[in-house]
C-alpha cells in the first residue's frame, strides 16, 4: 500500500538579505526531483476538487501523475490543452483560495503545492520547445480571420486555443511587449518578463502574430479590422485606468498611482535587462507609503524597498484578516522589510511650498457591521487623525476598465462602470461577431480567470466561424 507524506515539499527561494537589492526572481522553482517528490505526495482523487477549485479547471490530476511518471513534457502537453499560458498561472495564481485550497490533503496536513508543480512542467516545456510536440495538434487549415485587441492573458488564451484550431490570428496591442497587466503591472521577481516572452514566443510558433505598439481606436479602427477581413473580434484590453482615492492633495508631486509606479519600474528594469539591479532613474525618497492591502500594494511596497527606500508602509484601513493580498505575499513582503500600518486611512496629502508631498494625515479606524463584501465596515474614529512625514506616497486602491476605445463603438453596451456586457457562456457582446473577457468584462480579476474568460470565448468564436462558413458554403 503506498503511504503518502502529508509535509509539503517546500520550494526554494532567494533569501530575504539577498532579495533587496536586486529584481531577481524571488522563487526559484522546484527541480526535477523536488517536482517528483512534491507529486508522489498527491491522492489521485478520483473527483479530483482541485480541479474543480480551479476556475478554468485545469487537468491537475492527471499531469501530477505524468510526473510521478517521469513523463514530464506530457504532462506539459496535457496542460496546454485547457491552460493557455501555465508558465504564468504556475507563478502568479492565487492557489491557496483556488486549487491547493480544495486539496484534501489539507485534512490531515498540507495540500499538494500544485502551483509548483505547474510552474516546473511549464518551465521544462518552454526550455524544450523543439521536443514539444507542437506539430502533433490537430491544426485544420482554416482561412478564417480573427482579431484579438489587447495582448494580456485573456487575449493571449484567445490567440493559443483558436491557432490549435487552425484559425489566422493576430493580436494587437499597445504595450511595446506582450503580456498586458502581467508584463507592466507584476514585477520582474514574481514573475519575469522573459517568461512571458517564451509563452509568446511559443504561441508564435503556433502561427499567433503580435502586433505591438499599435493602439486599436486610434492607429487603427475595429472598422479598419473588419475591412481587412477579420471576421471576428475579440476585446481582451483589461482593466488598467487606475482608482485615484479623492483625498484632498494626491495632486501633489510624489503621489502617485501603483500602476504608473509599477509601469515606470518595469520600463526601466528591462533597460538594464539582463542586470535587474536597481534602477538609479527613480527616487522615492527614503520614506514611502502604500495605500492599499492588495497584490498590487504589496508589489508596490517591495519595489521600494528595492529602490532604496529606508521606511516603507503598508497603510490599510482594516486588519490583515480582511486584506485581499494573498498571504505569500504579505509574507514576503514582512521578510523584506515592509511595514504595515492597520486601521488607517488617509484623509489628505500635506506638501511644501513647492507642490511636493511631505506628510500624511492619517485617521484611525474601526471595523463595524458588515459590508455588501462580508467584510466588517471601517468606520473613523473622530479625532485620532495624525500627521505622518513621507517622501513619496503610491495609491493602490483599485482598477477600472479603460473607455478610451469601448466609448467609441456604436452599439456596444457596458455596464454603468464602463466594463463591456456579455453572454456570461460565450463573451459574445451585443455586437455581432466581437466578444469580449477578462477584466475588461469582469473588473479586476485574477490571471487564470482572464485564461478562462478567453478560453470560453475562443470556442465560442470558433462556433461562430463555423457556423458563418457553412452559411456562406
């Protein structure tokens, strides 16, 4: 009778002294042996409710037991049949609340770290391109046009299923790489642009083309797409106008939205590519504060830290208990140094006579009833507001959909907030022959529901060319 180990296998990491100074990738990745360790400790459920904790349900069970079998670029394969992008997802998937999260294993002790165990068979696929079985897809010769709009993950899993079926596709984007919010908006130690790259340089290979530095609504017009014989459309372009918090004073210089931080940071990482030390461009002063208790905020946070910041907080409204960080996060972000600041919010920024920041004046909190969220209310204690001096504080409180090009289209609904209305089963939108996902449907959402989002609509686009093929047979 096989015996199971309930302790994880842990994975390997770059040490907390060693981390700041650098934009080096944090987790270094299982081996093949700690990878064949870690799934010998899987049950092999028969209903498998990782799987079904998975919002796009990736075929976990079965490529953990490719491993065990040392089959590892078939377990790959067998992955890149539901999951468009796993190099990306095997870093940056929010596991605890999702697959790992539904582990049995958690009865007894820890859950299998299937995240781990994604990430390695992926990266081992990407290092092994030309033993990757691509040839082996069922890819039918179809003249059919599709145009993907926006180069993040919900696109690119457009681009991946819909090239697997044969299907010419091009995806533009205004970014000068792909990826979209993964490749400007998460840091180069969680996740490396050079992964994201290699995914993209795998979907070109399966006749996926990029179309970078082009900005749809402006360049060129969904008109000008469908004159070029585009049949079908699909908007993937997120959710990237950053939520500016209304205290009086973020006008101020040294105020500034985690999304323009991150971004600027990125830019100049990959400018000194393939260093990734500290960029010397950018001067946060020596104290900095980060509104907000997301992924975002803690990305912020531990950018500065790595920008040579003395004082970096984490300021946050309610307790660690409610914040939407996952925890990996807020635990690396301790380790490296980042503070936290709870039962806070800023009530204005105080500058000096040359429109710079110089304080914050902070109230303090207490948590009341419920939210619609079901998280406790906070609610100001009146008179505990506090002056706090900084250098430079970042705001990173949330994400809305950009209108820039979903105002100009006639005929296409959005919801009051502006993100683009729906066939929740398809992503088909009120206009015929364009659908729409990810966060530019949703909000801001997680990377593996915009993989979901685009694997839904690819079939349904594929429904629909088909359907209009026969129709003009």
């Amino acid at each position: 009778m096989r015996t199971y180990s309930w302790t994880q296998v842990p994975m390997p990491s770059m040490a907390a002294g060693e981390r700041t100074n650098t934009f080096d990738e944090v987790a270094l990745g299982y081996s093949y042996q700690l990878a064949k360790e870690e799934a010998e400790r899987c049950l092999q459920c028969k209903h498998p409710a990782c799987e079904e904790g998975c919002p796009n349900h990736n075929p976990i069970r079965d490529f953990i037991r490719l491993v065990r079998e040392d089959r590892i670029l078939e377990a790959a394969e067998l992955d890149l049949l539901q999951n468009a992008i796993p190099s990306c997802t095997g870093r940056v998937c929010a596991w605890e609340k999702q697959c790992e999260g539904a582990c049995p294993m958690t009865i007894k002790g820890d859950n299998i770290k299937i995240g781990a165990i994604e990430r390695f068979i992926s990266d081992h696929a990407l290092a092994h391109m030309d033993e990757l079985h691509l040839e082996r897809w069922p890819r039918p010769s179809r003249a059919q046009k599709v145009a993907v709009v926006g180069a993040g993950p919900a696109g690119m899993a457009v681009g991946h299923f819909l090239s697997r079926d044969g299907y010419d596709v091009t995806i533009f984007d205004s970014w000068i790489m792909p990826g979209g919010v993964m490749a400007y908006g998460i840091p180069e130690y969680v996740l490396p642009n050079e992964v994201i790259l290699r995914e993209a340089n795998r979907l070109t290979r399966q006749g996926v083309k990029f179309e970078m530095g082009v900005t749809v609504g402006k360049d060129i017009t969904l008109a000008d797409l469908k004159k070029q014989g585009y049949e079908a459309i699909f908007i993937g372009i997120g959710a990237n106008k950053a939520t500016m918090s209304a205290v009086p004073g973020e006008d101020l210089k040294g105020v500034i939205t985690a999304k323009d931080f991150l971004m600027r940071v990125t830019a100049d990482v990959m400018n000194q590519y393939p260093s990734r030390q500290k960029p010397d461009t950018i001067d946060v002063g020596q104290r900095v504060i980060v509104v907000g208790a997301g992924n975002t905020a803690m990305d912020a946070a531990r950018s500065a830290i790595r920008l040579g910041a003395r004082e970096v907080k984490i300021v946050y409204r309610r307790t660690e208990s409610e914040s939407p960080s996952r925890p990996i996060e807020i635990h690396h972000a301790k380790d490296e140094g980042v503070e936290f600041e709870y039962l806070v919010n800023p009530v204005r920024f105080v500058g000096d006579e040359t429109g710079r920041v110089t304080h914050v004046e902070l109230q303090r909190m207490r948590l009341g009833a419920p939210d619609k969220s079901g998280r406790p209310r906070p609610e100001p204690i009146p008179g505990s507001e506090f002056l706090m001096p900084i250098d430079t504080a970042i705001l990173a409180i949330g994400y809305s959909p950009e209108r820039d090009l979903t105002d100009k289209v006639e005929g296409l609904q959005l919801d009051k907030w502006g993100s683009v209305v729906v066939n929740p089963e398809t992503g088909a939108t009120s206009i015929e022959g364009m659908f729409a996902g990810g966060d530019v449907v949703t909000g801001a959402n997680t990377v593996v529901h915009a993989v979901a989002a685009g694997r839904k609509s690819a079939g349904a686009i594929r429904r629909y060319l088909e359907e209009r093929a026969r129709a003009l047979a």
